[in-house]
C-alpha cells in the first residue's frame, strides 16, 4: 500500500460525498432523528436512559454499513473499480481510503449523535462524555469496516440488504438490547460474547452508568478495533475489481 495513493482514494471519497446531499444527510442526521425518536416514545419513562448508550451503537453502525456498502458495490459496478486498479492502486489502498473517508464521517456523525442525545434527548451520562464519544466512533468505524466486507462479497445493491440478517441482525438479537446476554441459552450467549456490537453496547451502557472501570472499557474498544482490522484486511483481499 502508498499512503499517497491511500489518502488520494480518501479525498476521492469525500469529494463524491460532498456532493450527494441526501447522502449527507443519512449519515449525519438520520441516526440522531432515529435516538429522538425513540426518546419521545418513552418520554417521561425512564426507559430511554436504560436503553439509550445500545440506540448510540445500533443506529449509527447500520447507517454506516447500509451506505458505505452502497457506496463501494457502485464502484465496482459502474467499473470505475476496475479502472482504478489498472492504475498503481493495490485493493488495501482502495479499502483503507475508503475506510479512513467513512471514519471521519463517522466522527462528525457521531458527534451529532452523541451531542443530541446527551443536549437535546436528556440522557444522562455518569461516566466521561469524552470516552463515551470515543466508543460511539469504534462503532460506527465498525459498520464501516463490515460495509466494506459485505460489498466485498455481494453483487447488486440489493443483495447488500440480503447481507444484513448475517452481518447485523445477529449482533442485534444477541447484542443485549432486548434481554441481558447474561440471560440467553448458553450457545446464545457465547455467541453474542464474540459479536463485536455487544462490546460496543456494554461500553457504552459502563460510561453511561459509570458503574465500571476505564480498563473494562477499553478492553473492549481494543476488541472492536480488531474485529474492524480484521474486516478492512478480509474485505481488501477478496474484493473483485471486475464488474459483477
């Protein structure tokens, strides 16, 4: 990989997205409609606080792989891939430019919905705002990561959807959303403990609860980077350049 050629596919990117506003706006305003809607459902309940950090990880992760998987399979199927790589640019410096647009998309995404949630939604945080924000950016990195994967293997953007019940809808059902995974059968919840998007959910619930240490939070921030390096590193080398 050349870290120029990297950061021209960044730059490509981002040009692109610049200039597609509905774009634009799903990934920086429809998680934070989605995390106020879901607090006017339970106003004046105090279930949006229990259920809140889990909005903060599961909206801004599916935003992020519906589009970022999109956005990749266009690529490979209006050819523009193709012509890419007949030029000095390897698959990793494809993947990691897309990967590093998407990731500072996410920041900006995140700090939207982590700034509405805490300033306009009312959720109350007991643990550093900071950390908190550092983890809602490892989640929508990780959608982003998983996106790229998806794209990797699928052929219309339809079937990029078909991808979902695998890459998302696990992680939801076994996630701890809907029932504590301490609570699930036991193959379940073994299961759910390897899903990355359950560690997001427990360290966001810790920072807003304030009930555990940094350590147990990063500990599982490290984990989720490595599911993310380990989607960016599959995705590059199984991605195919021609058309489907």
């Amino acid at each position: 990989m050349n870290p120029m050629r990297t950061l021209a596919t960044t730059g490509r990117v981002l040009t692109q997205i610049r200039n597609d506003p509905r774009t634009i706006a799903l990934l920086l305003i429809v998680p934070s409609l989605l995390i106020g809607l879901v607090a006017w459902i339970f106003d004046e309940t105090e279930v949006f606080a229990d259920i809140g950090p889990a909005m903060l990880a599961l909206f801004p992760f599916i935003v992020m792989f519906l589009v970022t998987s999109i956005a990749t399979l266009r690529e490979r199927r209006s050819g523009t891939l193709e012509r890419l790589l007949s030029m000095p640019l390897g698959r990793g410096d494809f993947i990691l430019g897309y990967t590093l647009a998407f990731g500072l998309l996410a920041v900006v995404q995140t700090a939207v919905a982590v700034g509405y949630a805490t300033l306009v939604c009312g959720l109350e945080i007991e643990g550093p705002v900071w950390l908190l924000f550092v983890v809602a950016i490892a989640d929508a990195l990780l959608g982003t990561a998983l996106g790229l994967l998806a794209s990797a293997f699928a052929r219309t953007e339809f079937q990029v959807v078909q991808f979902m019940p695998v890459f998302v809808f696990p992680q939801i059902l076994l996630g701890g959303i809907f029932l504590p995974r301490d609570q699930l059968p036991d193959v379940l919840e073994v299961i759910g403990d390897w899903l990355p998007l359950s560690h997001a959910i427990d360290a966001l619930d810790a920072v807003s609860t304030g009930d555990e240490d940094t350590a147990y939070i990063w500990l599982r921030v490290l984990f989720i980077a490595c599911w993310i390096v380990g989607a960016v590193i599959v995705g590059s080398l199984t991605l195919r350049r021609r058309r489907p």
